[in-house]
C-alpha cells in the first residue's frame, strides 16, 4: 500500500494555478523579522544576540518564494535551521530556538500544497535529514521530544497535502458539472430544435414532389414550414436566453403532457400518430413530464426519419401509482437490432430517464416495428 502512494506523489505534477510570489508573503516575512529582531533582543539566555538574529532572519527570508518555488525556499530555510545545532555541536556556544523561527513551519504545508511530486519527496528527504541532525545532536531528549517534534515539522504537510486534493476535487466537480450542463444543452438541442428541422426536411421534400405536378398544394406545405420554423426559432432563442443569463432558467420551454396531444397532431401527415393517456396527470412532477414529453417527441421522430415504410405510431403513457411509463411503437422496419443510424436520439433519452431514476429501452418489436419503452418514478429515492 505504501509503495503506490510513494508512486502517485512521485508522478504528482504542479497545480495548474500554481501563484507566484503574494504580497501577503512579503508582509508575513516583515511582521515575523520585527518579532524575531525584538526577541533577540530582549529574551533571556542567549549568548550571541546579533548572531541569533542573523541566522533567524536567513531562515524566515526563504518564505517568500514559498508558493513559486516551494522546494527551493524549504531547502534553503532548512539548511540555515541545520546550522543551529552544528553551531552548538562545533563551537560549543549555547545556541537556542528563537520562538519566531517556527514560522517556517509553513514552508512544509506550501511544498506539499503547491510543489510537485517529486518536489515534495525530495523535500521530505530534507525535513528527515534535519530531523535526524537535531536527534544526534542532543536536542530531543526522550520519546515525547522525538515524536513532539515528529509531529510538528509533519503536520503542516499533511495539512498542505489535504487543502492540495481538496482543491483537485473541487475541479473535477466543476468539470463534472460543466460536462453535465453540455450534455443538457446537447440533449435540450437535439429534442426540441432538431426535431423541428427534421419536420421542416421532411415537408420540404413533400413540397417538392407537390410542386412539381401540384404547385397550388405547394402552398399548405411552405405554410407548414414556416410554422415549424417559428417554432424552431423560438425554442433556439430560449436556449440561448437561458445560457446568457447569469441564473439558472430553464435551457428550453417547460413542455407537459398535455401538449403530447399537439405533438401528435403536428406530426408528419405521412404518419399517423395515436396517442393514448392513462392516469391522473396531475401527481406527475413537472420535470418527469417534461422527459416523458420529449421521449415521446425523439420517439415520433425517430419513426419519420429511420424506419422505412412506417405508416402509424402508437404513444402510450400510463401513470402509476409510483411510476409512469411512456411507450412509443411504430410499424416501419429497416432500422436493424441495435437502431443503427439513430445517433444521439437513443443517448438523450437514456440519459433523460436515468437522471430521473428510471431506465429506458429500445429495439425491434418480433414481427415488424420498433419499439421505445421507459420506465420512470414519480418520485425520486433520497440515498
């Protein structure tokens, strides 16, 4: 287990917003090098006042480069920290730990929140080294110093580490809501506008074979597009409102079941369309409605655009005491067992029922026909 963690911080990279030098730095290593000069003024026991400042101030100076260069203000400070205990080792002068040195203890957390992997092993190959130098020198004294000091110079990185993939993981979730709010627009798209632009191919080619022995008749057809058209239009605009506005509207028209009577209506005059509705509609949630309206919509669509020689189609829409269910037949054939040539059609309507609860199939009716059934909740389970 400790080995793949060793390997994924190795392979860590830098965040991608990693800062460069902050005012807040330089203002923090100010406040700390005033404190630090009065208290080797004014604190009892120290032999050499100046050098004790001195060597403070070398240690505290590297934690402005502490978001830039993380590794480099970490070996710095550390080094110069080295030489406290080798000054009391070699020269055999009292030397003491200035209580304001402990701000480079925020050296560890900036390696571990803005360094990369291999930044922050090697800088835990330098907080060891030094740990270890204070232990031969005689500074921890006993079991409670060794794993006081442990813990010390440990948490700041554990703690920079834990802001560091809290971070990472508040990403992921933007992106994962980025990719949720494309794939509604995507689906918002499909289902409504293009549905229109489907209907309007399909009458132009009407039109055209119309007009070329019947131009009079032409003119209910060209009337028929451009309604469509309008309708297309206006449902573009709403999608596009939607997505300008700073709120959160809705990307398209809230469409219900009662309007499942008009979509039947204003379907291709080539294919009949029957529509049959069972249950009270009114214990149907707005947002169920609006899927079940357009699965039934992708549904009709489907049938005049991909199944050839298809002459009725059949919506069903039972509401239940906890679920409705939408089915949608047709009579053509052509469109192979996996619906071969329906595109994003099948996907947006998958997606739609699942983000509800429920599920939806599709495939081949046995004799001729295909069929769209889904199944989804009245009501969503709270998990």
């Amino acid at each position: 287990m400790v080995l793949p963690l060793l390997r994924s911080l190795w392979a860590e990279p830098r965040p991608q917003a990693a800062p460069g030098i902050a005012s807040f730095d330089r203002w923090f290593v100010l406040v700390v090098a005033l404190a630090l000069v009065t208290e080797a003024r004014v604190r009892d026991g120290l032999d050499d006042r100046a050098l004790h400042a001195a060597v403070g101030l070398a240690m505290i100076v590297p934690i402005v480069w502490r978001r830039p260069h993380p590794l480099r203000a970490i070996l710095v400070s550390y080094a110069i920290a080295a030489t406290m205990p080798l000054i009391k080792l070699i020269l055999g002068r009292g030397f003491v730990d200035l209580h304001t040195t402990a701000a480079i203890l925020v050296l560890p957390y900036s390696l571990f929140r803005w360094g990369a992997g291999r930044e922050a092993s090697a800088g835990l190959v330098v907080m060891a080294g030094l740990y270890g130098l204070t232990a031969a020198c005689g500074q921890l004294r006993g079991r409670e110093d060794a794993i006081g000091a442990a813990v010390v110079m440990l948490f700041p990185a554990v703690i920079g580490a834990m802001v560091r993939f809290r971070a990472k993981a508040q990403l992921r979730e933007i992106d994962a809501a980025r990719s949720n709010e494309r794939a509604q627009i995507a689906r918002e798209l499909h289902d409504s506008v293009a549905h229109h632009l489907s209907a309007i191919a399909l009458q132009a080619q009407g039109g055209i074979l119309i007009s070329e022995h019947r131009p009079a008749e032409a003119v209910p057809v060209l009337r028929v597009i451009e309604d469509v058209a309008a309708k297309a239009l206006g449902e573009l605009r709403t999608i596009v409102t939607a997505l300008r506005e700073d709120g959160a509207p809705e990307l398209g028209p809230r469409a219900t079941l009662a309007d499942l009577e008009e979509l039947a209506t204003r379907s291709d005059p080539s294919l009949r369309v029957t529509l049959e509705l069972e249950g009270d509609v009114g214990t149907v949630p707005a947002a169920v409605q609006t899927a079940v309206y357009r699965i039934a919509q992708e549904g009709i669509t489907n049938a005049c655009r991909h199944a050839r020689n298809a002459t009725c189609a059949a919506v069903v829409v039972r509401v239940l005491a906890r679920t409705i269910i939408v089915n949608v037949t047709d009579d053509g054939h052509g469109r192979g067992s996996k619906g071969a040539g329906l595109g994003f059609g099948l996907v947006g309507m998958a997606e739609r029922a699942a983000l509800l609860g429920g599920k939806l199939e599709a495939g081949p009716l046995p004799a001729r026909g295909w069929q769209v059934s889904a199944e989804i909740p009245l009501r969503r389970e709270q998990r």
